[in-house]
C-alpha cells in the first residue's frame, strides 16, 4: 500500500480533462488498496474514501497568483514571487506529511502558477520528500501558444530542465518526444501513460451488466458476438456454437453471449439447453460460449439487453426460422455489423447491409465469412483496441500501477 497525494490547480467538480483525469487516478488507486488525497486550488470532496484538501494559493486563478503572473508574463519576476513560493513550500509540505508519492499533474510544465511549480522543486530536493512523479498532458515549453510569456532563466527554465530524482511521465508519444527535447531526455526515461475512457459511464452500463463484464471477462474478447435469442432449437443455437469454435482456429480471442432464456412454452427446451452446454463443454468453448441463463433465473431487464448491443462487435443470428427480427433492427440503431442466416424474414430486414448465409452452412464457411467482414473493419479493430488497451481499468494495470511500485529515480543530489 501506498499513501499517494494527487495535486493540480484544480479538482472536480470543476470541470476540465486533468481534473477529470486526476479523479480516475485517484479513484483507480483507493480501489487497488493505496490511500489517495487530491491537493488543489479549488475542488471539493467527491469520494468518501479520498480526502481533498484545498490549497487556495495553488489555484492558477487566485488573485495573489495572477499577479504575480502578470509580471512574469512581462519578463519580470516581482518581490512577491518569493513570498508566494515560500508560503506555498509551507502549506503543501503540511498536506505532504505522511505521502510516499506526490503525482503533479501539469503543474510543472505548464506557467499557470510557477511559484507552485518553484515550491515543488524545492521541497523534491529535500531529504526524506516523497517520491515525485512529474505527469505531463501539455507542455508550455513546445508549444507557440506559450511562446511570449516564457522567458530565459528562473523560474521559467523550470519547465524546460530535467529536475533530478522524478520520473517523468507524458500522456502520449507525441509528448514523449516533445519532452525528451525540450529537456535533453533519453526517450525511455520518459513513461507513456495514456488517458482511459469509463466504459461503464460513457456506455451507461446497468449494474447487473458490469456485474457480468467482470465475470465473464467480455472486455477481452476479440470479437464479441452477440445472440439475442430465446433457447429454443429454431434458433439454430448448435450452428453459432461450431462456428465459434472454428473461428477461434484463427480469431482465438472470439468470444459469444447468447442473452436469451429458455423458450416459455415448450418444456422440452430444458432438454434443449442441456444438449447445447454438452456440445459447448465437447467443443471446448466454457470460457468463450456464455448462456446468461447460466447467471440469472430472471429475465433479462431490456437495459441489460441494450448494453450487449453497444459491447458487441457483430450481431450473429443463425435462426432457422423467424416471423420477424427485432435484434436486426436493434443492431441496425447500434451500428453492429449483422451475419445473419440468408432467411425471409432477416432479408428483407436486413437488405444489402447485412451479410448473409445459409442456415445449413458449414460452420467453417460461417466462420470465415464472419473472420472477413470484421477483418477489414476499422471500425471493430479500434472498438477492440479501445476495450483492451484503453478503458481505466487497462490503463491502470498496464502503465499506472508499475509507476506506483517502481523504485524511484536516482537523485545523487538531493540538498536540505
């Protein structure tokens, strides 16, 4: 466990992408276990388990601040630059008592407020400071928007040298190049941490749907298909269960979620169900073939159904027989991809914009027939990277949790 301090100019619920960002961080952090506390400027507390500690004068818009700015802006650095520096010295060494990592989110690297960025690089120099880690989204030092209000010397070449013992870290390889100029860094000292996205928040997620995300492991798929129907044999359910065993011969991340119950009306559908989990576990598909009838004796809320249709990568419907089909309508209002078994009924709903095949097709021809259309579909390949690489979760155990346990960077030159 670490106690780990997040500071910025400002924190939610001002709105901005850093405080965005820092707020996932710290949430991401206090759910692996570590204690978190946001320093900033303005803000307010937002989660109970993350205090917030509010440090007026490292708001890029306190008054004290825009002052002094102003006459940095000019070339100047007024009398009051020293007094603001020291002051700030004070108040965040109080709030750093007990902290093991300090991660400064563009406070040093932007001018918004350099005598927050001079008060850190003092206190980074002391014996026994915390751990810094330097998170860089924007640099002022590269960038013609910045140009006219930097100036030769201290404390603007603050945000253009390498200060000793951090570790510096860039949201992307754009910045990561940028950085290593401006400061005469060797790329690989620099760390790439991007941003994420909340999947569960910008997809509006049901519980009980993340509740089944996190069991079934459905983020790794690669594809997921999706096969809303009700157990019964017209649906064909034997075909879409070959068919992904041999699509996995060459998309071995292929997953499918088969949403429905079993059918109402007939009770030999329970005998049905039981021949379909015996072909599954011959085929060797209990961790890529999911029946959600397995996990819940309900029915599915239509919320929960929904959410399928923004996670799936290609709606699969090898129906032997339908009267209608509102999973294609569905589809069509997701943006899915459809393969769909060439009947009456789903072509004349689907017309020239789904791809079609026979419901007594060889599983091996449905499979390659699924492996061509998402194959060179942009589209599916960035949705998958998207889910794989990029949600919070991803980004927190591939490049954010290693920063936190790494040890820190040398620092020979430490002074009191």
């Amino acid at each position: 466990m670490r106690h780990i301090a997040l500071l910025h100019y400002s924190a939610p619920p001002v709105v901005g992408g850093v405080e965005s960002v820092l707020a996932h961080h710290a949430r991401l952090m206090a759910d692996a276990g570590h204690t978190a506390r946001v320093i900033a400027g303005r803000g307010a507390q937002g989660d109970r388990r993350i205090v917030f500690i509010e440090m007026p004068l490292a708001d890029s818009r306190h008054a004290d601040v825009l002052a002094v700015k102003a006459e940095l802006d000019a070339g100047r650095v007024p009398p009051q630059f020293a007094a603001l520096r020291d002051e700030l010295i004070h108040t965040l060494s109080n709030a750093l008592t007990g902290v093991d990592v300090l991660i400064a989110h563009n406070v040093c690297s932007l001018n918004k407020n350099l005598a927050l960025t001079a008060a850190l690089k003092t206190i980074s120099r002391r014996p026994g400071a915390p751990r810094f880690i330097l998170w860089h989204h924007d640099l002022a030092g590269t960038t013609q928007r910045y140009a006219a209000e930097l100036h030769p010397g201290e404390p603007w070449d603050l945000l253009r040298t390498a200060w000793p013992g951090v570790t510096q870290v860039v949201v992307s390889e754009l910045r990561r190049r940028e950085l290593a100029e401006l400061m005469g860094l060797p790329p690989d000292r620099i760390h790439v941490a991007p941003n994420g996205v909340d999947a569960a928040q910008f997809l509006k997620l049901e519980a009980q749907t993340l509740a089944l995300i996190d069991k079934l492991d459905l983020l790794a798929a690669q594809p997921l298909l999706l096969l809303p129907v009700r157990l019964t044999p017209r649906k064909n359910i034997e075909l879409a269960l070959r068919t992904l065993a041999d699509l996995r011969a060459t998309m071995p991340g292929a997953a499918l979620v088969i949403t429905g119950p079993l059918g109402p009306h007939n009770p030999a559908n329970a005998a049905y169900f039981d021949r379909l989990k015996a072909l599954r576990a011959e085929l060797g598909l209990e961790r890529a073939a999911h029946f959600l009838a397995e996990h819940s004796s309900e029915y599915l809320p239509e919320a929960v159904i929904a959410d399928f249709y923004r996670l799936a990568d290609a709606l699969f419907l090898p129906s032997r027989e339908e009267g209608f089909s509102l999973p294609v309508l569905e589809a069509g209002l997701s943006g899915l991809p459809i393969v769909c078994a060439d009947i009456p009924p789903l072509r004349e709903l689907g017309g020239d914009q789904a791809t079609y095949f026979s419901p007594d097709a060889d599983p091996i021809s449905v499979a390659a027939l699924i492996a061509e259309r998402l194959t060179d579909d942009p589209v599916f390949h960035l949705r998958v990277r998207v889910r794989q690489q990029f949600t919070w979760q991803s980004v927190y155990a591939r490049h954010i949790a290693p920063l936190l346990t790494s040890p820190p960077a040398p620092s020979p030159d430490r002074e009191n």
